[in-house]
C-alpha cells in the first residue's frame, strides 16, 4: 500500500531509484539518516566515557552490563510500541518519540560533564534508546506505506543500510573529535546528538500524517488510549499468533534472530581483543582505534551487502542467498578470530556485517510481504524486540564463558556451527503450524 494521492512527487531519477520516488519516502528516509546519525554520535561518546576511558579497565561483565544498558530498552517499551504503532498516527509517533528523545539526551549531557556514570546515567541512557527503538519500528512499518511492493527488497537494502552507514560514519567521527574538543568532549558529542534529534523530528513533521498509516478507518483506532494500554498484552498475543499462522515470515524472523545472537559474541569478544590481548591494558586510545576498525570493518560489510542483495536475492532467491552468506560467515569469522591478528579480525567483522545485513534485508521483506497491515506495527515491534534480545544475549554469552583476553576458541568454534547450522535451516521449507 501507499501514502494518498497527492503525496507522491515522482524526481527524474526515478528510473534509477525506483524507491526514492515519491517525496514521502525521500523524507522517511531523510528522518532516519538524521535520526541514526544522532544516534551514532551518542553512542561514540558513551562508549568512549564509559568503556574507553584511560583510568578504567572495562571487564566481560561491565561490557556486558553497559551494552545491555544501549540495547536492551527497546525490549521493555517493545510490547507497547508495537500496538500504538498500529493504532496512533506512525508520523506523530516518530515526532513524538524524537522530541522526547532530544529532551532526555540533553539530561544526559547534564549527567556526563557532571562525571557521572552510575545508575542516573543508565536509567537516562535507557529512555534515550528506548524511544530511539521506538522510532526505528515505526520507521520500519512504514516503508510498504510509501514504496511499491515490486521495489520492497530494494527499499529494504537502501533504508536500513543508509542508516546504518549515517550512525557508522557519525560514530567513527565522534571517536576522531573525541580527543581534539577538549575535556568537554563527551558532553558536546551528546548536545550535538540531541540537536540531530530534534532535526529528525522536523522531517517527519513534513510527512502527511495518513502517508504512514495505519488507515483511518481501522475500527482498532476507535479505543481509547487507556484501552490501549490496557489491551497491550492482549495485542502483543495477537501479533504473536498473527506470526504463528505465517510459518514463511516466522522463520525468516528467526534466522536474523540467529545471527544477530551470534554477532552479540563476536562484537565483545572483539571489544576483549583489542583490550586484553592485542594493545597494553593501560592504552585505552590504541585499543579504541582498533575496535573502530572492527566497527568499520563490520559497516563496509553492511554497505557491501546492501549493493549486492537486491540483485542477487532476485537471481538466486532470498532463502538460498541468506544461507549462501551465513555459511560464508560461519567459515570465516571464527576463524579469522582464531589468528589473533587485526586485519584478519577486520575481514571477520566484514563477513559478519555482509551476512547480517543480507538476511536482514531478506527478513525485513519476508515479513511485510507475509504479514498483514494491520498487524505489520505489531509484528515489526516484536522484531526488534528479538533481535535486541538475541544481540544482549550473546554479548552475555560472551561475557560469561569468554576470558578478559578475548581468546576463546571454544566460543569460536561454538559460533561457527550455529551459523552454519542456521544456514541449513534456512534452506528447509518452513513448517506449517496449522
């Protein structure tokens, strides 16, 4: 489905980008790259303040705790986004949720010039990104609203790729000013992410609000807020059997979810690596430098996968181009691990942002393709939610049975079957459930 008649504005490029052609998709797209820019840029002074600092030694379990911190809040507030992404307006849930997001960032700058980093800090950080998981579903849900169902996997490899990249880019030069802005640094970094924020919400506003959906006339809409809330667990049920009755899109969902677990390992295992084995426990900028490189190596993947999905997926199928990279992945980023030597734990994090991002472009259009509209805000929200579950649950994985130093074949070998095994999986038919 789209936005009315009237909101689509077709540009002389549109034979080129198919999906860039109607104005409310260049703007949807536009609020994300803002948006996930900002969000890069508060995460590089996060990460730098509380991980990287000079005069600490982060261990397994405080990198577990501070990515649990980043990733897990959308999980809390997941069950409730997903039915008001069905019900409310999705453009005024994304200026919403934006506006509330810039005023909490700005609480954050507070609490880091003031040098704290405990539990005032945490809690802020949470409602921060957890209204940031926010905004990324209801982005998500509204991509079939603004782009033809034939250009979904296209639009699916443009969008979320492109906002991957702005938050790469955005945290690879928020680590850069890092050390020239002075002691301020940190706080400036978050100023100028809450600014970045409010900008989204500016783009959105410029979006009709039917564009997006859901449809006026959906009899859901009818209730009252309170009834919304007190129908969220009623609703979240709903979704899930909605999932439960499409076995195609069910196991597209849980291939990705799979992966990301997976990813969740390698990433602080990464982070343990650079820290504990390959740079001296006291250099914390060198130790910096190289988990960006890991972090770029993984975002070139994602870039890389992004150019090449699209046509690939339609000249060998999404199913069997899914389980293509994730064996590819399985083969070599454990092993690449296994060396010790950077460059070659640069082409793992590579393969595991190429995966990555293929079956997540392939999962993304599975699912908006197998699941109804008016299901699709709840469904979406349950996506997220599992994916930012699996990615917590391997970063404890790791942070549990993976020494200070990172080296762990064992986790290693254990990650390589698990992709590997999910790329047979993938390939099978899923089972109807009836």
């Amino acid at each position: 489905m789209t936005g009315p008649a009237g909101t689509t504005r077709p540009l002389r490029v549109a034979g080129r980008w198919p999906v860039l052609a109607r104005r409310d998709a260049r703007l949807l797209l536009a609020t994300r790259l803002v948006g996930q820019g900002s969000d890069g840029l508060l995460q590089a002074a996060l990460g730098t303040f509380v991980l990287f600092s000079p005069e600490r030694q982060a261990t397994p379990a405080q990198v577990a705790a501070t990515f649990a911190i980043l990733l897990l809040p959308y999980s809390l507030i997941g069950p409730f986004a997903g039915v008001l992404l069905d019900r409310w307006s999705r453009v005024a849930v994304l200026v919403v949720a934006n506006c509330a997001r810039a005023a909490v960032t700005v609480g954050v700058a507070a609490l880091v010039a003031r040098g704290s980093d405990g539990l005032d800090l945490g809690a802020a950080v949470l409602v921060a990104l957890g209204l940031n998981r926010l905004v990324l579903a209801g982005l998500s849900a509204g991509v079939p609203r603004v782009v033809d169902a034939r250009h979904l996997v296209t639009a699916n490899a443009v969008f979320p790729t492109a906002g991957t990249i702005a938050s790469a880019i955005a945290t690879v030069t928020g680590l850069v000013l890092m050390p020239r802005l002075g002691p301020d640094a940190a706080e400036l970094l978050v100023l100028a992410a809450a600014g970045g924020v409010l900008a989204a919400a500016g783009l959105a506003g410029r979006i009709p609000r039917p564009a997006l959906g859901p449809d006026p006339d959906d009899p859901a809409r009818a209730r009252r807020l309170t009834q919304d809330l007190v129908a969220v667990v009623a609703g979240m049920v709903d979704g899930i059997r909605h999932l439960h009755r499409r076995p195609v899109a069910r196991q597209a969902m849980g291939v990705v979810v799979l992966h990301r677990f997976a990813f969740g390992v390698l990433m602080v295992d990464a982070l343990l690596l650079v820290r504990g084995t390959l740079n001296p426990p006291d250099d914390a900028a060198a130790a910096l430098g190289d988990f960006a490189l890991f972090a770029g190596g993984a975002s070139a993947g994602s870039l890389t996968a992004a150019l090449a999905t699209p046509r690939v997926a339609r000249a060998v199928g999404v199913h069997r181009w899914s389980a293509i990279t994730l064996a590819a992945a399985g083969l070599v980023a454990p092993t690449a691990f296994a060396t010790l030597l950077l460059p070659l734990v640069v082409v793992g994090s590579f393969a595991m942002g190429f995966a990555g991002q293929a079956v997540k472009i392939g999962g993304d259009t599975l699912l908006q393709q197998h699941v109804d509209d008016d299901h699709r805000g709840r469904v979406f929200a349950l996506y997220d939610m599992a994916l930012n579950v699996a990615l917590v649950a391997g970063i404890a994985t790791c942070a549990f049975l993976a020494p200070a130093s990172g080296v762990a074949p064992g986790l290693w070998a254990g990650v390589a079957a698990l992709l590997v095994a999910t790329a047979v999986w993938s390939l099978r038919p899923p089972r109807s459930s009836g």
